[in-house]
C-alpha cells in the first residue's frame, strides 16, 4: 500500500488529529453528562467553544482527505502501452455495442484517473459524524437547554468513540482501495494479464469510484443520518419534556432530512442501474431504506396532520423508531448479503 | 387532525396500513434473501426471485394505486361528489380490466390521476381558494400539488419501468417534480419572504378540511 504513495505524512498529521477529536469528545461527554442530571447549566460558554473546534478539526482532517484524494488522482493513472492500448480500444469498442451503458475508450494522451468522492471506506465515517458534529452546532446555537445540549454532546462524544477505536480513516486510509490497485502497479505482469486487471478495475472506475452519482447519493444519506439522530434526540425530550421548541427544532431537522434522504435515495435508482443492471431490486438494502423510508414519512405525515398535544408521545415515538430503523438499515449492509453489503 | 369515522380518517389508516405492509413485506424479503442465498443464485435464479417478489408486493402496490386514484381529487371535490367519482373510477378501471387486461385498466386509475392532479397543480399555481387543503399558504399548496404529482408519476414510472428510455425520463421528472415539491412545502416562508410575497397564512397555521396529505 505505501509502495504505490507516500502514505506517511498523512498519517503523522491525521494522528494527532484524531486523538485531539478524541480528548476534546471525552470532555465535552463530562460536560454533556453533568449538564443532563444538573439542574442549572454547567460549562456551556467552554462546552461551545469545544463544539466549535471540534468542527474545526473535522474540517481539518477533511482537507487532509481530500489531498489524498488529490494525489491519488495524479500519481495513480491506469497506464497502457499504446499497442496495448489499440487493442483494448478495440474490445471496447465491441463491448459498448451490446451495452447499456458504454464505457469511454481509453485515451493514450490522457489515462484515467481515480477521481474518488471523499466518503468511501472508513472516510464514510467521518463525513456522517462531520455532518453531525455541524448539525450539533446549529442545534445548540438554536436551543439553549442545557440538558438538550447535554445531550447533544453524548451523542457526539459516541460518534466520535466509534471513529477513534473502530474507523479512524488516517490509520490505515483506504485499505480495500490499494488493495484492489496495487497488483496493477506490479512490474511483473504480463501484457495480456495486464489487460485483464484493466478491464477489472475500469468498470469499477468507472461505474463506482468516478460516478457522478457517487458524489451526491452518499452524501444526501449520510446528512439525513445527521438530521435523523437529531430528530431522534428530541423526540426522547420530548418523552420526558414536551417543550413546544425542543418539537420544533426535531421538526425542522427532520423536514431537511427527510428532503435529503428522498433526493438521496432518488439518485441513487439511475447510478444502480447504470452500474449494475436491473439484477439489483428487492436488494436486502434497498428493502431496509424503503421501510426506513416509510417510518420517516409516517413520522412527517403525523407532525404535520396531527400536530396536537396528545400526539406527541405518539410522533416522538415515531422520531425514535425512524433512528432505530436507521442503524437498523445502516447495519444491514453489515449483516445481509447483497450489492450493498459491506462483508 | 381527521376526525375518526371521516372520508380522510379511513383514507388515512388504508394508506397506512398498506405502507406498513409493504414495510413488512420488505422486512421480510430481507431475512429470505439471506437465508435462500439468493446473492449465490445464478443470474436466472436472481431474476426469478425478483420475479417472485413482484407477484407477492403487486397487489399491494394495486392497492395503493387505487387509493392514490380516490386521494387524488378530493382537493376538487367534496366528499358527496368523491364517493361518487370513486365508484365510478373503480367500475370503469374493473371494466376496462376485465376487456383489455389488468395493466391497462391500472393505467385508467394512473391516468385520471395524473389528469385531476395536473389539473390541481394548475389550479394551485394560479391561486384558486376552493382547493381542498389542510394548509392555506400559497406555497405549500404548489408544494402539496408538486409532491402529490410526483407520487402519481413515480406510480407511473414503474409502471413503465420495461421501457428503459422512457422510464429513465420520467424518472427525472419525477425527481424534479417530488423535491421541488418537498422545498416549495417545507420552506413555505422563506420562498415567500424570497419573493417578497407573503403567504396569506402561515404554513404552520392549519385549518380547514384536512386531509391526508
């Protein structure tokens, strides 16, 4: 993997970045905690300005990733010989024939290059729990209860536990990745051995890492994740507490939300058939995200049609059950097979 | 809120319990597919199974088309005239699929809707107060309008979904029309402020007959 790039500043600057994310969350998860069982606020002006810097830090390591991401795109094209290059262009030239959807001919003058979004891998991670930690600012800015700012931070400081021990994307950036293209790196391959990787790793190319799709369909997810866990937030308040602006804000989250999922799932109908054919409907995760999907519109319909006061338990518990179909959906690709899957 | 025992309340729970359904359909489709090893079929193993799913959410998806079909012009109609349209929609859509075939006679309910819900966009466009809606603002009404058209033609697209051309276009529209639709509703005030025309009242400040959206 380090053969292909020098990995090693990346690294020596992501370190101790994630370890500052992680500090900063282990206070604020002191601050957040004191504040939910205290009566009266505590620490809020020092608990904002670590909000605020984690953001920074987050933004940080996010240039970071997309200077790798950078590199990636000028030291790794697929380079062919031209007389490889001749003979390739041939076979997908007849290939696009019979296709649906064609790949471009390969281009002597100009080799393709990676051009991969920044939430692929353990970077997914980051972006989500970025979105969120942004999301957290703006609710706190908004509200000032501090046992709901309590709580915004609990759930940062998990979010930040769970990227620290188990996805830190600057400890080993983009393993599947290297892995997939290191043998094409390899100086022992012969010509038409080298031809056959190609025509592995260009439909991935083309059809996954350089998608347009791919640059908005992750993302649109990953933001209405932050909003969702928002929305999950104060509906558990609003179990407890039915205060008419904790509603309100877990209202406001969750139309911007369910406005960025709809998008985000829509887009992703073209990119699935483009990259995989009609074989990919009543995919175990496309089952989950049109029930998650329907959670959230129940969730929406009731706030907007039944927005009176003995409904509220019943669209908090809606709120809550939208978050639990969410991990529930995000896990799937972790737990059922499939073109999502990430076993 | 509907009231129990109104048009809109059992259009309401219908629309639900058929939603919860299709979710338990989907729940389950996923522990099957896991359990088969459906991803260790063949390509025609997996289209069989695709086959098979299709047959089982059909109905379900019958119903909601139905459903959709009454929904629809119950922002033109009063309730008298709407259990009036319903049966006759339904009884041309049993005639016609009886003498052309299922598909076609769904495509009489997908049709009427989409006419009556173009018609209700229009209308909505141009401002008209006799439209039935739960929210009075300008723009959450072309939003309803907007996000209501796009289900009916999202509907409609599956129902083309095996002429690819075809079907990718009016996926497009759909999407153009569903989020624009979900903005024009959601963000009702700042588009009027934005455009420096007031909503006539709030979105938040519901009234009227309600409905189920």
């Amino acid at each position: 993997m380090t053969d292909l790039i020098d990995l090693h500043l990346f690294q020596e600057l992501g370190r101790p970045l994630m370890l500052a994310l992680l500090v900063l969350g282990g206070l604020l998860f002191l601050v957040g905690l004191v504040n939910i069982f205290r009566p009266e606020p505590w620490r809020q002006k020092e608990a904002w300005w670590g909000l605020v810097l984690i953001n920074l830090l987050f933004f940080l390591g996010f240039a970071l990733i997309a200077w790798l991401h950078w590199r990636i795109n000028r030291e790794l094209p697929l380079e062919l010989s031209d007389q490889l290059a001749a003979w390739l262009n041939r076979q997908l030239a007849a290939a696009n024939q019979s296709a649906a959807y064609g790949m471009p001919l390969y281009d002597p003058a100009s080799p393709p290059r990676y051009v991969i979004p920044l939430w692929i891998e353990n970077e997914k991670y980051y972006f989500w729990f970025m979105g969120y930690a942004f999301l957290a600012l703006l609710a706190w800015r908004r509200l000032a209860l501090h046992r709901f700012r309590g709580g915004l931070l609990l759930l940062l400081t998990c979010q930040l536990g769970l990227l620290f021990f188990l996805a830190d994307p600057f400890a080993e950036p983009l393993p599947r990745f290297f892995s997939e293209i290191s043998p094409w790196f390899s100086d022992q391959l012969a010509p038409m051995a080298r031809i056959g990787l190609f025509m592995k790793l260009y439909p991935r190319m083309i059809f996954y890492y350089n998608a347009h799709y791919m640059w908005l369909h992750p993302p649109l997810l990953f933001m209405a994740y932050g909003c969702i866990t928002i929305t999950f937030l104060t509906s558990l308040f609003m179990l407890v507490r039915r205060q008419p602006e904790i509603e309100r804000l877990g209202y406001d989250a969750a139309k911007f939300g369910y406005l960025l999922l709809t998008f985000g799932m829509l887009l992703g109908y073209p990119w699935a058939l483009q990259a995989w054919g009609p074989n990919w409907w009543w995919d175990p995760k496309i089952c989950s995200s049109i029930m998650m999907w329907a959670i959230y519109s129940t969730y929406l319909h009731t706030r907007l049609y039944a927005n009176k006061v003995p409904m509220w338990y019943f669209s908090s518990f809606l709120g809550i059950l939208c978050f639990a179909a969410m991990i529930f959906t995000f896990l799937a690709s972790f737990l059922f097979p499939g073109e999502h899957t990430f076993q | 809120m509907a009231k129990k025992g109104s048009y809109d309340f059992y259009l309401i729970l219908a629309t639900t319990v058929v939603l919860a359904l299709i979710s338990l359909i989907c729940v389950w489709a996923m522990f099957y597919f896991k359990m088969a090893g459906i991803h260790l079929l063949a390509a025609a193993g997996k289209a069989a199974w695709q086959e098979r799913m299709n047959t089982i959410i059909s109905p379900f998806i019958v119903a909601l088309l139905v459903l959709l079909g009454i929904c629809v012009p119950k922002r033109l109609l009063p309730v008298r005239w709407l259990n009036r349209f319903a049966v006759v929609l339904l009884i041309a859509a049993l005639a016609v699929g009886w003498w052309f075939g299922v598909r076609v006679g769904l495509l009489v309910i997908l049709g009427a809707a989409l006419l009556l819900q173009s018609a209700v966009l229009v209308l909505a466009l141009a401002g008209q107060d006799f439209l039935s809606f739960v929210k009075k603002g300008y723009w959450v009404r072309v939003g309803s309008s907007l996000v209501h058209l796009g289900l009916v033609l999202f509907v409609l697209d599956l129902y083309f979904h095996r002429m690819p051309t075809l079907h990718l276009l009016l996926f497009w529209v759909t999407t153009a029309t569903t989020v624009s639709g979900m903005i024009c509703c959601f963000y009702a005030d700042s588009i009027a402020r934005l455009l420096g025309r007031e909503d006539r009242e709030s979105a938040e400040q519901s009234g009227g007959r309600k409905d189920k959206g």
